[in-house]
C-alpha cells in the first residue's frame, strides 16, 4: 500500500537482519521500496537488492557526503552504468544527488560541479533525479533550472514555504519522513499540512530520521535509533491526521505522487499500488 520513496536499506546497519527487516516492511504494508545509491561503489549493492522478485527499485548517483576524492572518472562510470542500465525497469532514477551546506569540510565548488554533472546525466536520459537538499534549497533550485531537469524528489525537504513551492512549481514533489512524526517540527508539519498534497510524497531515509516513537525525546535523537521501511506506514498516519485524510484515499493519492515523480514505478503497479 506505502511506497517508501526513500532508504538505503543497502546500509551497514542492516547486514544483520536485512531480510528480517524488509519482511517486516511488507508486513506493515509497504509495497515499495526505492533504494538510491550514494557512490560508485555501491552501484552494485543497490542494483542486487532490487534483483527479481523484490519489491524494491533502484537510484544511481553520488551522495555529496561522497563528493570527496570523486571526479571525473566517477561521473563517467556513472553515465556508463546509467546507459546500462536503462532496460531494467527497476532502474528508476539518479540519485542521490545535491548539495549538503550542514556538514563542515566539504568543498562546496566541487560539490556544485559534482551535483551538476549528474544533473546533466538525468537530462541526458531523460530520468527524474532524487535530491539531497540539507541547508541548500536555493543552490539546488538555483542547478535544477540551470541544467533543466524538471522531474523527481527532494528529500527530507526542511526548507521554508517559499521554497518549497519553488521545488513544486518547477515540477518536484517533495520527501516527508521521520521528522514529520515530531510536534515540535512545525515548519516541516505546517509544509505538509499546506501545501498540496499532490506535491508530497513519503519516506524514511531509513536507517537515519528515525520517527518519534523510536526516540527517546521529542526532537533531535531520532537520528540515534535505527529506522526502517517499515516505518513509513506510521509516517503515513501521522500525515493522514495532519491532513484530515483516510488512509486509503492518502495511499491512493501518494502512489500516484510516486509515480509521477519517479514514472518508471508504474511498471510495477501490479505489486506496488493500494489494492
């Protein structure tokens, strides 16, 4: 019924019980799963996850916390994977991808070239593009309109109202998470509750942004526990309530979100979409 827009069920931290984990997600009613890469080097992993019979799909790109020792060589092997990779359906996106201006260290000049390069690769295959946007709305936006690609999500969004309908306007839909499930969020839950809801689409970022009832306070441990896909069906919940919306009109309503940011989905409406 849920799809999960958002998890890098490819973590470390799932090595040990990863099966028990997305049998738990189905269980819950998560039908989807969509897992973006963050590097060359887990190109493979995410692409072995969402093998036949999952119910998972899959992201290439380079995260920008990755963005350190990647260049050229690595933009290259991305577009070779890409081409690739463009007959299999479960291959449904560019990402992870953007800018993050919160972690000190990073060079932000190679992060942008970087951002923009893969940018150019989506426009060149003509995919949606999943995008990391913490404390860089505006230089995302500002690539996003320079390069041309119109179509995907931004993730995790905690930008202000403004932004968030420069996102929409330009055609993106936008990631709400673990961070909606806290009272004390309310700029992300006055976003969720305004803005269209045909803009939103739901996540976890799962095994980070854990939701409230996995935290011991009411805002800012929740990146200490472990989340999971699992979880997205309690974020929908929480955005049912905030919306005043049923649940199945809500799954109704998300799948096609999902769809329409990531269209390669709808291959998989036998397996994906609320029954």
């Amino acid at each position: 019924m849920w799809i999960d827009t958002h998890c890098h069920l490819d973590a470390s931290e799932f090595d040990d019980d990863r099966d028990r984990v997305t049998a738990a997600a189905l269980e819950a009613g998560v039908s989807g799963i969509v897992l973006p890469a963050v590097a060359v080097s887990n190109f493979d992993a995410v692409r072995a996850l969402a093998g036949n019979g999952s119910h998972c799909v899959y992201a290439l790109g380079i995260h920008p916390l990755c963005s350190p020792g990647a260049g050229q060589s690595d933009v290259d092997e991305l577009r070779r994977q890409v081409a690739m990779s463009m007959d299999d359906p479960r291959f449904v996106a560019i990402g992870e991808i953007g800018l993050d201006f919160f972690v000190p260290g990073l060079d932000a000049a190679h992060q942008t070239w970087l951002y923009a390069e893969q940018l150019k690769v989506a426009r060149e295959f003509d995919l949606p593009v999943l995008l990391h946007v913490r404390k860089s709305q505006d230089q995302v936006y500002a690539q996003l309109r320079r390069v041309g690609v119109r179509q995907g999500i931004a993730h995790a969004f905690n930008g202000s109202h403004e932004q968030a309908r420069r996102f929409v306007d330009h055609g993106m839909k936008l990631g709400f998470g673990g961070n909606l499930t806290f009272s004390r969020a309310r700029q992300i839950r006055r976003l969720a509750t305004d803005l269209p809801l045909e803009s939103l689409v739901l996540e976890t970022d799962a095994p980070d942004i854990a939701p409230a009832w996995l935290s011991d306070d009411q805002f800012g441990e929740q990146h200490k526990a472990r989340n999971t896909p699992g979880e997205v069906a309690g974020v929908a919940r929480v955005l049912g309530e905030l919306r005043g919306v049923p649940e199945r009109a809500l799954a109704d309503i998300m799948w096609r979100n999902s769809v329409a940011a990531l269209p390669r989905l709808a291959t998989f409406a036998d397996i994906m979409a609320p029954r």
